[in-house]
C-alpha cells in the first residue's frame, strides 16, 4: 500500500522524519511517497491546491495532507474515502477537499478511536499523534469505519476558492500561490484568457498593487528573452505568471492573496 504525504513542516526540523518513524512501526511494508513538505508554513489554499493539482499523478492509496494551523483547537480530524476508492487523512478545515472533488466523498469519519493513535497525543503535533498513526493503519487494512464516527460530507469546512471576474475588458485574477522558483500560479485556465483574445504572442498589461508591467502570452519559457514577464499554461493546466531566468514574484513584489488586472493594450 502507497501512502503519500504532503505538510508545510519542512525539512530542517525532525517533523517529517519522526512521521515516516510513526508510520513504518504501524506498517513497516508501506510505501511513502513525499509530495512535498514544502507547502508555506499554515498556507491551506496553497497545500490543498498542490494536493488536488498532483492526486492524479499518484496510485491510489491513502493520501496523508498536514497543514493545520489550527492543531490543538475545535477543528476535527478527518479520514476520507473518494468515489475512486482513495483514502485521505487530515484536518477538516478544507484542505483535502478539492483533492476530492474530482470523484466525490463516499465517506467520512471523525478521527476518535483511541486504538488508532498513539497513546499520549501532545496538543501541537497532531501529524505524528494522530494523523500519521491513522494514515498507517488504513494502510494496513483496517476499515475506514473503525476510526471514529461517521460525518456528513455535506458539514465539513470547505475552502473560498477565488473566481476569475471580467470587469470592463479586463482579466482580474487572483494570485494564488508561488513556486520555489518564483513561478506565480494564478487562478485562471486557458478558457478565461482566450475569451479575451489573448493567444501565443499577444502583448500583456498588468497592473498589481498599482504598478504596471508589460509581459507577453507565451507557450514556453524559451518563447521569450530573458527577463521578460509571461503569461502561460503550466502543466497542471492552469495560467500562471514567470520570467525567463528570473522570478516573477520578485519583480512583481507579489504575494498570494493578491489581486492583478490584465488587459491587451491599445
């Protein structure tokens, strides 16, 4: 059985090493796939972005999703089953939901069978007292049903996932998150750029924060030269902002959360 994992704890404390301990003692034969770790410390839209944009990538298995800031607190912990059979581990509070929009949630449990925890869990390290023990033993077989009380799919936490608007011929889009290489992922597909003629080739305005930049739609980094601003599909299928050889988010002083209108000049 595959069990990937995903969580903004990084890599230079003992936080993911001690959760790949906790799993392999449950069920050492598990396999664990690291999407990655480096998610912005409690960024939830841009953890269950990555999760949702990689799930198809991966084979189906339980799906381990920690960026929870609000561990020790009301929130509830969840396990997940899709209507492809995938299972899913993490915090309801909206992460591991657009993973599953794909195929559905069949089922839902609240995380509260003692058997399936450690015996002592902390108040701040949920990933390694409760969710990674949980994650280990669906791996090992044990029923979905057999961790806590069921819920109604219909009741958990779902995340505001921005819409593209078109406001006097222009694209206002949200900047949703940045990559490590200062990529800029934004919250539109193809459909939405060409519905105002934008193509390969076509000349960009932006305006964020209240500047303003030239870029141009391109199919490919080597399209431009190096240093120009561009507008393309990367390859989850979304629109996403770059410069070639350089970071957009730099040159942009831009943040997720923000706002940016874009237009085809006169």
């Amino acid at each position: 059985m595959f069990i990937t994992f995903l969580s903004d704890f990084g890599l230079k404390d003992d936080f993911v090493g001690t959760c790949h301990g906790v799993i392999k003692r449950i069920a050492p034969e598990a396999q664990i796939i690291d999407i990655t770790h480096g998610i912005p410390a409690t960024s939830i839209l841009q953890g269950a972005l990555v999760l949702a944009n990689t799930i198809d990538f991966m084979p189906v298995g339980v799906h381990l999703a920690i960026v929870d800031p609000g561990v020790g607190g009301p929130r509830r912990p969840l396990a997940l089953r899709d209507g492809e059979g995938r299972l899913y581990v993490g915090p309801d509070n909206g992460l591991l939901l657009p993973a599953t929009s794909r195929h559905g949630i069949a089922e839902a449990h609240e995380l509260a069978n003692p058997d399936y925890a450690l015996e002592s869990i902390s108040r701040t390290f949920h990933g390694r007292d409760l969710f990674a023990p949980a994650a280990a033993h669906l791996a090992t077989g044990v029923p979905l049903a057999e961790l806590g009380p069921p819920l109604d799919p219909e009741g958990l936490i779902r995340l505001d996932l921005p819409e593209p608007a078109f406001l006097d011929g222009a694209l206002q889009a949200t900047l949703l998150y940045v990559d490590s290489f200062g990529n800029i992922a934004l919250n539109l597909d193809r459909d939405d750029v060409e519905a105002l003629g934008m193509s390969s080739g076509t000349r960009l305005e932006l305006e964020l924060a209240g500047e303003r930049y030239y870029a141009v739609m391109a199919r490919t980094f080597a399209d431009a030269r190096p240093g120009d601003v561009i507008l393309y599909e990367d390859s989850y299928k979304k629109m996403s902002l770059a410069i070639s050889r350089g970071s957009a988010a730099r040159m942009l002083h831009a943040s997720p959360g923000q706002k940016i209108r874009i237009t085809i000049p006169d």
